[in-house]
C-alpha cells in the first residue's frame, strides 16, 4: 500500500521526465552546519581566493580567520547561542566576514537593509530583539535615532574604505545626498561604539565549540513584508538554508568547485543574493567578485576585467546592461550561466543577452519563505518561454483552487510548495505562520497555473505586492506613511508597468476638502519615511477612488486603468 501512494506521487510530478541526466531527481543532503562550508574551503584551500572588492583580494583562509576573530569578539561582547546579531551593510568584505561570524558565535543573523528608514530600521530591529548591530558608517545617525527603543547593546560600525588597497572617496553608493541630506558623521567610539577593524585586530582566531542541530537551530531571520504592513522575520534554518544552496548547485550543474568567479551584485542582505551568490559561492570555493551596487556600465567593465562566469541577477540588470550605448565595446563571454529572479523576464532580454554572451539565462522563482528558490527552468535542458520552470530537486508543488482542492491542468489558483527548503514560520507570529503553512505545504500568494508537462506559470499576485526593479514594496506600508499626511485623506498605491523596472509605484490620492499639496512636497516626505526603492515615482489626484458598495477601495479597477493606459500609447 505505501508503495502504491509512492507511485501516486511520482505520477503527479510530471515535471521529473524533463530532468537531464545531470540532476538527480533527490540529493543527499549534509547535516552540517551553514558555516561549516567555509571553514572546510579554508582547511583544504586555504590560499584560494574568496572575495575580490575593487581591487583587492582575500583568500578563504584570510576570510576564514576574520570571521572567527569578529565571532570571538562578539563572544565577548555577550553574544550567546541563538541571540540575534543584525547586519546592516552592502556588499562589502564586512558583509560576508559579519555574516558567517554571527553563525560561527552561535548566533542569529537578521539581515537588514541599508537603505531602511528609522521606521523601518525599528521595527525590525524590535521584533528580532537584536542585541548587537553591525552596520556601515554611513547610516550610523538612523542607527542612534532609534537604539534607545530597540533591544540593542552594542553597535559595531565600519566603513566601505576599511578592504580598499588604497585610500578612496567613497560615499557609500547606496546613500544618497538626495535621500539624507543632513547626513553628518560625528561617531563617538566607547565600550558600546565599536570599531569593526579595532575587532578584528584584536580577535582571537580560536575556533569556538559549538553543538548545532542543523534542522533545529536558526541560522537567519530574513524579514519579508505582507498585506499587513509591518515586515516578518522569517525563521529558516542553517538545514534550510544549506539544502537550497545545494540545491542551486545540483541546478548549475556544469559548475566547477574552486573552478567559478561569481559576479556578487544581488545585494547578500536580500536572501535571493544570500543564498545563489555568497553561500553557494562559499560552498563551490568560486572567488566573489563583489560589487557594491549595480551600475550599468561598471558592471560592464567588471566583467571585461575580471572574466565572471556566473552572474545571478534581476531583470533590471540584464536590461541596463543591454541599452548601455558601450555594451559592444566590452567583452562578455566569459559567462556561463545566469538564473534570474525577482521578477519576470522578459523574452526578448533572454535572446538578446544570450546572443551577447554565448551564456544561458534562464528564469527562476522564490519567496523568501523558502530560502529562497523553489523552481526554474533548466539552465541546459529544455525552456519554455513565460513560464517559472519546474520544482527543483525534492520540491513538490501544485496549484490549489479556493476550496483547497487540486486544480485542473491548464486552471488557476494559488501556487503552493513543500520542500526541505521551506521556513519554520514566522518570528512570533503562529496566526500568520498558520495561515501560510498548511500541512507542511507552503502558501505562496501567489496566482499562476501548472501545464499539462509539468511547466509552472505565474499570472497574478493574490497578495498586492509590487516588484520594482527587484524589490518587493508592499502598498499597505507606503498608504500608512501616505495617511499620515496632514493633507490626505485617501491614499492607495499599486504597481504599475515600467519598461525599465517591470514595475513601478504610482499612489493615487484624495485630498482633505480645503488642502494642497504638491507632487513635489509628497516626493519630499515620503523620501524622509520610505527607502528610496518604495517612494512612488507617479501621483495622481483624484476627487474620489472606486469602492465596492461595502466602501473598499477596488484596487484592481486602478491597476486595469494603468494597464489600458499603456496599451493606448503604444496604438
């Protein structure tokens, strides 16, 4: 009888008869810990070259030795197992030495956004109960603004000069005078103020006992949004998160351990970047060519330069890459292989950046409540244009109608997964982990349908998410900020289409009888209380919104407008 419910299953995934030969179907997976990848790449190849950051290069030895220094230090600074240490810096040496110094003391990583506001910053920095804060400089006066309501004991500052071979004026490139004009750095060092390299010179490199579960303890809280609003900490385990990394390796099977340079710009605090770039780096002892943040023709460059033969990315990147007028001045074949994520990609770029490179570019999908990939088309097999792809190895998925039954071929409902890869739930949130987690099936939100090979295609979003140049910007918290306006009395944002950024945001408002305010004055505020990714670039006034008869806004009818906008211009 189990043999025969067995069977049932492998009928139902009939995306498994398109697997090459190279992919198996399931993977033995290491119970070890996260870090464990790095520290075995230093042991055995210790002269290797892990990172290379705008000139210079460490090894995995050097790294290695940082890391244990910093998790040395963050022992004596209190860090206990499982305490949360929060990092908030861009893709820098500091990063990847932060991230896998937190584990290696036993703790927690929360990953947090640079480009986060004193809001945002609190409220993540609150529900984490991180006790320690590794940030860059440059965003030191947010940091101070709110650790008198946080549970933070220490912060440890550092700057992007602090791994450059020579002296540079540097502005963090995520920081924009725009954005924070009164940013001024007057930093007061004392036994909560700390300097990252005082740390690091001081450390020990003795390694620190530790007994960790693999499949019990946490080794990140990644907070993601939702209609609610306010971000939730994601709880995936150092298991989860080894699992979907050998997972992405088993995928890009023709890559070469200790062979591969990774061109490291998918931001390491988003946990797409986290997981296809810095951890699968570390486990293939690939070189990380890190670039802080993308920029069209830099990246240009870089691959010319430094020869990358992997470049995981998102559509935006593709797209700036190939309208650069440069482009054909630059060589870019030395690119294997890219999964894109974050958002669709478009058919047209795929072609296009593959007839440029001679690489593959192939498209993918995730949330970060799975660590976060969970299906892709094949990277050398076969692809099907507009579509997700299929599961990957020992993922199963379905589509669900609002019954909760199986949908039919070909039938829309709401994608739902299950896999080694998916979180725990949500940090002190069991209603809302119960609602996402159903009998060991994931959730997703979102709307899409399976084709009669096994093929997943997404159509819609259940939930009203936006993607703007890779970003998820959840509406509900840009109309909290807009409701807050003295002016407003109605606010709602959606996504609309941008060519550039596959979406982009535009609120729509109604104003208080008898005020004004400006497209300008709005642009100015929300910049003081969003990130700058989620402030809305379109505003429309309006004497009213479309409602239904209950008085809800009907969000959709919007959306349908901005769509039949577009398709007018272009007859």
């Amino acid at each position: 009888m189990q043999g025969g419910v067995k069977m049932a299953e492998a009928v139902q995934k009939r995306w498994l008869k398109h697997y090459p030969d190279e992919i198996p179907h399931h993977l033995e997976y290491d119970e070890k810990p996260l870090f464990a990848y790095l520290q075995e790449a230093a042991k055995e190849h210790p002269n290797q070259i892990a990172l290379h950051f705008m000139g210079k290069e460490m090894t995995y030895q050097d790294v290695y030795e940082s890391a244990l220094k910093l998790a040395n230090e963050l022992r004596n600074l209190g860090v206990k197992k499982d305490d949360r240490v929060a990092i908030m810096l861009p893709n820098t040496p500091q990063s990847v030495i932060s991230y896998y110094a937190v584990l290696l003391a036993g703790g927690i990583v929360v990953q947090t956004n640079p480009l986060y506001t004193e809001r945002e910053l609190e409220h993540q920095l609150k529900d984490s109960g991180a006790k320690i804060l590794i940030c860059v400089d440059l965003v030191h006066p947010r940091v101070m603004k709110v650790k008198g309501n946080t549970a933070l004991e220490h912060v440890i500052a550092t700057s992007i000069k602090d791994y450059l071979p020579f002296p540079k004026n540097l502005l963090y490139p995520l920081v924009r005078k725009r954005d924070y004009p009164d940013l001024k750095l007057n930093i007061q060092y004392n036994d909560t103020m700390h300097r990252f390299m005082d740390l690091i010179k001081r450390g020990s490199s003795a390694e620190i006992p530790l007994d960790v579960e693999p499949k019990k303890d946490v080794a990140l809280l990644q907070y993601t949004g939702g209609t609610t609003g306010l971000a939730k900490g994601v709880i995936l385990t150092h298991y989860n998160l080894t699992v979907n990394t050998q997972q992405c390796k088993a995928w890009n099977y023709k890559v070469e351990d200790g062979k591969e340079a990774v061109l490291a710009i998918l931001p390491f605090f988003h946990v797409y970047g986290m997981t296809v770039v810095m951890n699968l780096s570390i486990m293939t002892r690939a070189k990380m060519i890190i670039m802080p943040k993308f920029d069209p023709l830099d990246t240009l460059k870089t691959i010319d330069k430094h020869k990358p033969t992997l470049f995981p990315g998102a559509p935006t990147m593709y797209i700036g890459l190939l309208n650069h007028p440069e482009v054909e001045k630059y060589d870019l074949s030395s690119i294997k292989a890219c999964l894109s994520g974050s958002a669709a990609l478009p058919i047209e770029v795929q072609q296009k950046f593959e007839d440029l490179t001679n690489g593959k570019l192939v498209e993918g999908y995730g949330l970060t409540e799975a660590s976060p990939v969970t299906h892709s088309n094949f990277i050398w097999g076969k692809r099907v244009t507009g579509s997700i792809g299929v599961p990957w190895p020992d993922t199963d998925a379905k589509i669900v109608k609002e019954d909760g039954s199986e949908a039919e071929i070909g039938e829309i409902g709401e994608l739902v997964i299950k896999g080694p890869q998916v979180m725990q739930g949500y940090w002190n949130r069991p209603d809302e982990t119960a609602e996402v987690l159903k009998d060991g099936w994931l959730y997703t939100g979102d709307m899409g349908y399976m084709d009669k090979e096994g093929y997943f295609y997404i159509v819609d979003r259940k939930k009203d998410m936006i993607i703007a140049g890779g970003f998820n910007i959840y509406p509900r918290e840009i109309e909290e900020v807009l409701y807050e306006h003295e002016a407003i009395q109605e606010a709602v944002a959606v996504g609309v289409p941008d060519e550039y950024r596959g979406e982009t945001v535009k609120a729509f408002i109604v104003l208080k009888e008898g005020k004004h305010v400006t497209e300008k004055e709005l642009d100015e505020y929300c910049r003081k209380h969003l990130a700058a990714y989620k402030v809305p670039r379109q505003y429309e006034f309006r004497d009213e919104l479309p409602k239904t008869m209950v008085g809800k806004v009907l969000r959709r009818a919007l959306i349908e407008e901005e769509k039949e906008k577009q398709e007018s211009k272009k007859l």
